[in-house]
C-alpha cells in the first residue's frame, strides 16, 4: 500500500502537492471481469412497456407521414390548379383571336375584292338560285331529301 501512495505522491507536481492528510488519494485497481458464463433474464413487463412503446412510436410516425403526404399533395395540387388557370386563360385568349380572325376573314367586303382580283365578276340574274327551306325543317339536322335537283349548264 505504501508503495502505491508513493507512485500517486510522485505523479503530482511538486506545486501542488498539499499535506499528507489533504484528503483521501484515490487507488484504482483494474480487475479482469468474465460475463460469458451469465444468463440474460427477460423482464417480461419490460417486453411489454417496449412493445407498447414501439406501437405509440409507429402510429406517431404513420400520422405524421399521413400529415406531410396530405401537406404535399394539397401544395401539388394547388400547382396544378394554377397551371390548368394559366392554360385555360391561354385558350381563351387564343379562342377569342381565332374568332376575330375567322370574322375579319369571312367579312364580305374583303371576299368581294379578293374575287375582284381573281377576275371574277357578280352574277347574272339568273344565276343564282336560293332553296327553300320550310319552317318547320330548320327546327333539326336534315338526313335527306326528296327535293328535285336543279342543274344549271355551263357557260
């Protein structure tokens, strides 16, 4: 024993070294401990509070995640809201262009001095022939009629 006290006297610095009774010095002793031999004995009330632990952990889990997929859906879907807002006012404006294109195009001045262009010429009387068209018929689409059929021969 007294060889130990003086390996801890002689590890301590001269500085600070106090009096010999300053206080308990302290020894360790290293011990080889064998386990091997031991037997695990299972608490089965532990097996439980681990087992219901594990359950609250999952269910936590699983609302959570349910909550982020819903979180992430409903932000997925408010993009594809805004896409299908931007697409559709596209349309429209390419609808409302086409329309204004399809009136200047079907406009009668304009057809009248491209046919002038062309060399042709307005109608003779007699030329023309309007059908006629009863009331009742303009109601719905016409399948076929027994009408006569007027030709009128080549100039």
């Amino acid at each position: 024993m007294a060889a130990a006290a003086a390996t801890i006297r002689c590890a301590v610095p001269a500085a600070e070294r106090r009096s010999f009774w300053a206080g308990t010095p302290e020894i360790y002793f290293s011990k080889a401990i064998d386990n091997s031999r031991l037997v695990k004995v299972e608490d089965p009330r532990r097996n439980r509070e681990m087992k219901q632990f594990g359950t609250a952990l999952a269910v936590l889990f699983l609302l959570v995640f349910t909550y982020a997929w819903q979180h992430f859906k409903a932000i997925e879907y408010g993009y594809q809201i805004e896409s299908a807002k931007r697409e559709l006012a596209g349309m429209t404006e390419m609808n409302r262009a086409l329309r204004l294109e399809d009136a200047s195009l079907r406009d009668p001045e304009r057809i009248d001095l491209l046919a002038r262009r062309m060399g042709l010429v307005p109608p003779e009387p007699g030329q023309v022939i309007h059908m006629e068209v009863t009331g009742s018929d303009t109601q719905g689409p016409v399948m076929a009629s027994n009408a006569p059929v007027i030709v009128i021969p080549g100039q």
